[in-house]
C-alpha cells in the first residue's frame, strides 16, 4: 500500500483525532512557569505534513476527570516510526521503573528522560507489536535505553505504536515536556523543535573552531528572503531580509573585497546582474548587463585580487567564461578574460578554492556519473581530483566549513531537507550535516567578517 493511499484509509480517525483536538482547553490543566524551549530536536523522525501529524489538545478531556498532559504526534497508521530523545539527558525511567533490573515488562512501553535544568520529557505509547501484529509481544524501546543510560539529542530510543491505554487507537507518541516536576504545553516545544529525518545524534555544534572564520550558508525563498545563518549550527540563528524578485538566480559575493560576502543575483528576465554590498534590505548597489538569458552565473575571485566577480557558464556552448571585473553601473560586461570548455553541457560546475591558494578555480557535478571534479586552474584538462559524490537530484555546494584555508564540497538534498558537508575533497561520509529545511535555494554565504 502506498502512503497515499494509506492516508486516504485514515481520513475518518484523522478527522476523530482532530475533532477531539478542537475541544476547548479545560482550566484546569497544569501550567507551570515556561521559559519557552530549549534546543530541542523533534522526538519523531519526519517531516511535518508528511511523516507525522499533530495539534494543540493540551488540557482536553480525556474521561474520568483527566485532562490530556502531551501532545499526540500521529504517524498516518504506521507502527515502528524512530523515535528519538529531544535533547541530551539521563534515562529515569522504562516503563515507570527506574530500576535497571525490573523494567516492568508487562508496562511496555514507554520511557522518560531527565535533561538539564529541571526538564523532563515523557514518550508513551511506544510499538508493543510485532510487525502486521497487534499482538502486544514486542519490545519498542531500543536496545540498551535502561535507567541511568545517557543519551543524546536526537539518539535512537524507541519507536512508535499503539500501547498502553493506546491500544486500538492509530499508532502515535503521546509526548510530554516537564519543568521542575510540573506538566507543561508540549505543543509550542514542538513547534520550534528541529525536525530530523533519520535516527542519529543531531549535528547541533558547529564545524567551525573558534577564533576561525569558516563559511556559512544563505537560504533563498522565490519570495525574495534571504535568510543568513551566523554559523553552522542547531538552533540556526539567521539575518533575513529581502532582495530581488521571482525567478531571479540568487548568488553571493564579496563585491567590494572588504572581507564580507553579500547578495547578487541573475535576472533572466531582463539579463541584468544586481549586487548588493550589504546584508540588508535595499536596493542593488551596482547594476550591470550579463548575458544571454541561459547562462548561468559562476562568483568567484578568479584573479586572486580579493574580490568575487560574475562569469559564465555557457550550457549551450559546454563553455566556461572567466570575468575578472564586475560591470559597470548600467552597462555591459566587459570581454571575457578566456574562456575553456567542459566536456559535456550535462554537468553542472560550481566554484572553489579547493587548494587554498586564494584564487577561485571550477569544479562540477556529474549527475549521470555521481561524481565530482576538480580542478586547480582555470583551463580545460584533466580534473585534479574526481571522487563519487553526491546522488541525482543533489545540489553541490562548496565552501572553507572547517577554516582551514581550503573549499570542499558539501550538498543540500532537497528530498529531505538536509545538508551534508565534507571537510576533505574526498569520497567520505559527511563531517558534519543538519536540517537546512525547505528553501528554493541553499547556497554558500561565505565568509561575514
Ligand atoms: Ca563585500
Ligand atoms: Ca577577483
Ligand atoms: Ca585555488
Ligand atoms: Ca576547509
């Protein structure tokens, strides 16, 4: 059975549960001081809208006098989603025991962690089932979560199902956050929690040491936001401002060689180039004639002088053309420096510093291949380095993530929402990845200062 389909079948329960979420708040539920979230991670693997579903019945009846203390994070009807823990903690409970040895088995199952500064949080109705089953034989709980186990944001630690006084309902994780002993509304928690799409140990610290200077990321919406991470990291802290229009090709660069990097982007529409100088809303600060309406952007510092300028990737002609000067205000481009050729108009080339020796040379994505490229100079020949890299639908990009003075390469898949970053140009697992959403373009900020 497809999800759709499945999703269709559990319209009417769907409906039940939203009904009874659409109950008004009872004035008696608990309500102990909240000082708003911590940086938690979302305690079901998915993403909202597609993997899981739920509302606001903090506080609504639930029979003989009870009042619902968490939030019901529905599945869409599967049993055995991951569920992981929602910050750095300690194991207190399995199934109401804190006793490694007496797990209460036949209270399968449900967990509760301790975590910093008073917080707890509570994860009923884990799987009891084995698979197609309703047969109440299985074990939800990951192996080796017992009392006193520490955990780690966004670690495996069960799964979802349907048990306790769950059992016949629609599989889903009742979820409770507590402070300093008192229930609390777990739904804004989970509202701001970072969704993650599988099971691990959530990338929360940023690569960059200190004292470095590393590049970042900017995502891009069609609506003209431009939303600046500080820094590579859980919770993201970001500058958002607007520039530009629909349609427009976002891109970013260090116009003025005063060390920032700031806003360009490629109206196809009218083949200008507008760049800005500064992270904030305004308008273009240089505007200039570009190309032909498929020609695609490249920003580097191609020359090595400090500052970024704009030339082309030709697809038609499989052509590279290297511009070491921007244009002048509401003129044309000035003649290509040179030009070499790629071998093919299917790949798709991005720009780095991939030896560190401060001037920008071309790499590209081979899609059909799965690989990337490199090379050093700013010729056609034989790449310096090809490695496998990346699958079909991913999108390349390359900064200096650690600070080490080199670019390496990283990717942002937009299926799930993730970035993936290499600190070495070579096929390896990624060093460091995180939830980067869902926005039209997620491209490299470089460096701010
Ligand atoms: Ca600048
Ligand atoms: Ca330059
Ligand atoms: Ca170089
Ligand atoms: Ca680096």
């Amino acid at each position: 059975m497809n999800t759709l389909s499945l999703q269709r079948v559990l319209t009417p329960m769907l409906a039940l549960l939203l009904a009874i979420a659409a109950l008004p708040l009872l004035a008696n539920a608990a309500d102990a001081a909240d000082p708003g979230p911590p940086d938690w991670i979302f305690p079901v693997v998915g993403t909202d809208g597609v993997d899981f579903a739920y509302s606001d019945t903090f506080g609504a009846p639930r029979g003989a006098g009870r009042t619902h203390h968490g939030v019901d994070i529905g599945t869409y009807g599967i049993k055995g989603v991951p569920v992981v823990a929602a910050a750095d903690g300690v194991i207190k409970d399995v199934n109401w025991s804190s006793e490694a040895d007496d797990l209460n088995e036949e209270r399968c199952c449900t967990l509760a962690i301790q975590h910093a500064d008073g917080w707890e949080t509570w994860y009923i109705h884990l799987n009891n089932d084995d698979p197609g089953t309703d047969n109440g034989l299985a074990w939800g709980i990951a192996e080796g979560i017992l009392p006193g186990v520490e955990v780690k944001a966004g670690q495996l630690i069960g799964w979802d199902g349907d048990s306790g006084n769950a059992e016949g309902t629609i599989p889903h994780l009742h979820w409770e956050v507590h402070l300093n002993g008192a229930v609390v509304n777990p739904t804004p928690h989970a509202d701001a929690a970072l969704r993650i799409l599988e099971a691990g140990v959530a990338s929360i610290e940023p690569p960059c040491g200190e004292d470095l200077v590393c590049d970042t990321v900017v995502s891009v919406e069609d609506s003209g936001v431009w939303s600046l991470w500080d820094q590579l990291q859980w919770p993201v802290t970001k500058d958002s401002f607007y520039f530009g229009n629909p349609g427009d090709l976002p891109f970013m660069g260090d116009w003025d060689g005063d060390g920032i990097e700031t806003p360009g982007l490629y109206r196809q529409s009218d083949g200008f180039v507008y760049v800005r100088d500064s992270n904030t809303e305004g308008i273009a600060d240089l505007e200039f004639f570009f190309g032909n309406p498929d020609d695609v952007p490249l920003v580097g510092d191609f020359d090595g002088d400090g500052r970024d300028s704009v030339s082309i990737w030709r697809i038609s002609e499989a052509r590279i053309y290297i511009i070491d000067e921007l244009g002048a205000d509401g003129e044309g481009l000035g003649a290509a420096e040179y030009f070499f050729d790629l071998d093919s108009s299917s790949l798709v080339p991005f720009v780095g510093d991939f030896d560190g020796d401060g001037i920008d040379t071309i790499g590209y994505h081979d899609p059909s291949s799965s690989t990337v490229s490199l090379r050093n100079s700013n010729s056609a020949g034989e790449p310096d380095i090809t490695f496998s890299y990346g699958d079909p639908g991913d999108r390349i990009i390359v900064g200096d993530w650690d600070g080490d003075g080199d670019d390496t390469v990283g990717l942002y898949r937009p299926s799930n929402g993730r970035l993936y970053l290499n600190f070495e140009n070579a096929s390896a697992p990624a060093d460091w990845n995180g939830s980067a959403g869902f926005p039209k373009y997620l491209l490299t900020a470089g460096r701010q200062g």
